[in-house]
C-alpha cells in the first residue's frame, strides 16, 4: 500500500486513439492498445504532460483544496465575530471541525486514484518508512504538497482580504492576532513547549492509525470510495477532541504552506520567529513524529501484512521456509509470502 486509496499502476485505457491506415483523421473509437500498431494513450500532447506530473499534480491540487476548505472555515468564522464584518456570527467551533474535515475527505477524493491521496509530509514520509512507498518520490510529493498549501491560504486570503483589513484596522496592518492565525497555527499561551509538541505529536499518531486501519485489508476496510468518508470521521473526532491547544495542524503543509504565504503577504518574520521557531518544532516534527510512532504502534500490534518492516520475515522464518513441507507453504507466518 503507497496510499490512502489504492492507484492502479497500470496504464489507462480509457482514452485510447488509434490512428486508421487508410486516413491521416484519428479514429474516434476506443481501442485496446494491445491490437493495434498505430494507437497511443495520449490524445495529445498536453495529455503526455499531464501523464508524467500527474501524481504530484494530484498531490497539490488535492492539498490545496484542504486548505482551501481549512482556512477557509477559520476565516469564516472568526472574522464574522467582529460586527463590522457581520452582524450575526458565522459559526463556531464545531463549524471549524466539520471545515478542516471535509477539506481532508475532498483532498483525498481528488487526489487518492492518482497518488494516493497523501496530502500530507508526514503521512507520505510515514508510508515511505513503513509500506515501501517509494522514497524518490518523496521529495516530488512533499514539493507539490507545499505548494498546495501555500495556494490555497493565498486564494482563501484574496476571498476574505476585505474583511481582513476591517479586523485589522487598515490595509497595511497585519498581525498574527489579528488575521495571521487564521492561516498557519499557534499554541495556547497557556501551553509549555513540551505540551504544545505533545498535542502535535498525540493527534498525528492518532492520525495514521486511522488511516492505516481504513486501509488495511485485512481489518475490515470500508470500500475505496469511502475511505474519504471514514477520514472524515477521523479529522472529525480528532478536532472535537484534540483541537484547542494547537489547533490540530497535523499536517506540516497544512501550517508551513500558509505561514509562508503569511510570510510573503505582509505578516513579516514573526511568523518565523513567534515562540522559538514554533514552526519548526511543533507543526512540522509534531506530526512527523507522531506518526512514525502512530504507525510504529499499528504496524506492531496490529498489522499483518507483509509490505511493513515489522513483519520482514527474520533468519528463523526464512530458514523454515526452506525446509517446510510443500503443502505447508501457503500457511506462512505473516510477511513471509513477500520476501
């Protein structure tokens, strides 16, 4: 598994064009490609573009529409609380975790039949670690990722830019209190370093096993197309639950992607240097560690499947392998059959 949703690596047939030997006009029929000497599975050359960046391509477009829907709500709802901008309040906090929700299932259902659905460092981090995700597409992912979440904070700021400068005070004031922390997260004032990495830490693990468990076929998975829905459930819960302290990043795109676009849009260098670099050591390893051990945990207890490096069959099994009868062969110890 190198996903959220399983991607067919096989190639797509369903826009196959085949050239007719008589005339120079492509067919408009749909062919197997395999019984014919003319046919190409791109219509086009842009088609050959998209081909080859479509999985970090899905990657951001999924990550963006996350954030889109995430800071978005945030938007909605504290902005809405100064009456100058709206008489009645948008929404509360509830409001906020049903947002930050669908934009995860919605960026899954974009992304998840081409890349997996990832939309995420760490998850795709965690999946390159422990289900054999390929690390040279770790880098591409994590690029795309990114700059998904810097996008999307960037079209969510052009949305609510007017209600900005009323909360604010003026067109060229901008403050983390005051709109700043509708984009990227920061802690409680009331939390100590090791809590706010803490709270970072335990909803990222809680995370990945969520999303290990709906993805494993041997625990009762909902169908592909659901596993969207299942995730909703999760961010969900987990911002009902978890989401006061730090505002359950989770996510190192999620905050790095819009503090830079804070960054660049007029907010300055406090978002960087607020308590400590508290984007490094909070929203990024929070949920990097988190769901190493998230994982970790799952893949320990849990899980039987072959692809984690907690079932690699040992010197014992392998050597049991060698001699074991050959109708014994297919009742194997678990990992054993991928070796």
């Amino acid at each position: 598994m190198s996903g959220i949703l399983e991607k067919s690596e096989e190639v797509r047939m369903e826009s196959v064009y085949c050239s007719n030997k008589q005339r120079d006009t492509p067919s408009s029929n749909t062919v197997d490609s395999a019984d014919c000497d003319h046919c190409t599975i791109f219509p086009n050359r842009w088609g050959r573009v998209r081909y080859a960046i479509r999985e970090p391509a899905a990657e951001f477009l999924g990550t963006m529409i996350f954030v889109i829907f995430g800071t978005g709500v945030d938007c909605q709802v504290f902005l809405s609380i100064n009456p100058n901008v709206e008489a009645v309040p948008r929404g509360d906090f509830l409001s906020l975790n049903f947002g930050w929700a669908a934009g995860v299932a919605l960026g899954v259902w974009t992304a998840g039949g081409i890349s997996g659905g990832h939309i995420n460092p760490a998850v795709t981090f965690s999946l390159a670690v422990f289900r054999g995700f390929p690390w040279r597409k770790v880098p591409l992912y994590i690029s795309a990722q990114l700059l998904g979440g810097f996008c999307g904070a960037g079209i969510v700021y052009a949305n609510y830019f007017h209600a900005i400068d009323i909360v604010e005070g003026g067109p060229n004031i901008r403050t983390i209190n005051g709109s700043g922390d509708l984009f990227a997260t920061y802690a409680a004032s009331f939390l100590t370093p090791v809590s706010c990495f803490f709270s970072e830490f335990l909803g990222s693990a809680l995370l990945i096993i969520g999303i290990l468990c709906v993805t494993d076929k041997r625990n009762g998975p909902p169908p592909p197309g659901l596993v969207p829905l299942a995730l909703f459930i999760v961010v969900l819960g987990l911002g009902a639950s978890l989401g006061m302290n730090t505002s359950y990043s989770l996510n190192p795109a999620r905050d790095l992607g819009p503090r830079l676009f804070t960054a660049a849009a007029g907010y300055g260098s406090a978002v960087f240097t607020y308590r400590n670099q508290y984007w490094l050591w909070c929203p990024l390893l929070g949920p990097v560690f988190g769901m190493l051990f998230g994982a970790f945990t799952y893949d320990t207890l849990v899980f039987e499947g072959g692809e984690s490096i907690i079932n690699k069959p040992d010197a014992r099994a392998m050597e049991h392998d060698l001699h074991t009868c050959p109708g014994q062969r297919g009742k194997l110890p678990a990992g054993i059959e991928s070796a």
